[in-house]
C-alpha cells in the first residue's frame, strides 16, 4: 500500500498536465481558426473593394469614351473630316488599362500582406504552443523527480 500511495501524486499530477496540455492544443485551434476567419474575411472586402473600384473605373471609361466621341464627332463635322477618333479613344482606353494593372498590382500585393501577416500569427501561435507544451511536460518532469528526494 505504501508503494502506491508515494506514485499516487505523480500520477495525479501527470493527468492534470496531460489536461492542461490538452485544454492549452483546444485553446490554440480555436485560436487559429479565429485567425483563418479574419484572414478570409480581410481577403472578402478587399476582393469586394476590388470590384467596386473595377466598376468604377469601367463607368470612368465609359463616360470618358461617350465624351470623347461626342467631341470628335462635332470637331470632324465642323472640319469636314473623320479625324482620329479611334486613335483618341484608343488612347483613353489604353490610359485608363494603365491604371487599372497598377491598381491590380496594388491589390495583389495587399492580399500577399494579408496572407502573410495571418501566416505569421498562425505560425507564432503554434510556436508558442509547442514552448508552452514542452515547458509543462518539463515542469512535470522537474517535480516528479523533485518528489523522489
């Protein structure tokens, strides 16, 4: 009986780390699935912002193409020639594409911020996880054989 009564508190304490262990993995996924959350959500309303400013930019177009056509086709009138509407309208189509692709590399580039910041907490999550599991089974370890003195 005496055997047993000495292993009772090293037991008793190995399943109360191995609970802590346990509840600390539950908290981190619940933790990380917050941070997968945000991450996509961030990625949603920049994809949102995204296409509002596309539509934007298509009406700008349409609007500067309408003006511009209207323009030629009163000064080709008045100088009695086609003139070069298309090379203008070309021309603003082009400027306006110019745009868009930086806008677009602009966009990229904040959807790789979010990507890589949620990926940095996801990782710093997990590493502080693993330090905290380790630093238990230690601690565990540390008063078992503190206990056999």
């Amino acid at each position: 009986m005496g055997g047993f009564s000495n292993w009772a508190p090293v037991i008793a304490g190995a399943v109360q780390t191995g609970a802590e262990i346990a509840n600390n993995r539950e908290q981190t996924r619940r933790t990380a699935s917050q941070i997968d959350a945000q991450r996509d959500s961030q990625q949603q309303a920049l994809a949102a912002e995204k296409a509002a400013d596309d539509e934007r930019r298509a009406r700008q177009l349409r609007a500067l193409q309408a003006s511009l056509r209207a323009r030629q086709g009163a000064s080709g009138l008045a100088a009695g020639a086609a003139g070069s509407a298309g090379a203008v309208l070309s021309g603003a189509a082009q400027s306006l594409l110019d745009v868009q692709d930086a806008a677009n590399g602009a966009y990229a580039r904040q959807s790789s911020s979010i990507d890589q910041n949620a990926q940095y907490r996801r990782q710093s999550l997990l590493d502080t996880s693993r330090y905290n599991t380790l630093s238990q089974i230690s601690s565990w370890f540390a008063r078992r054989d503190n206990w056999g003195n």
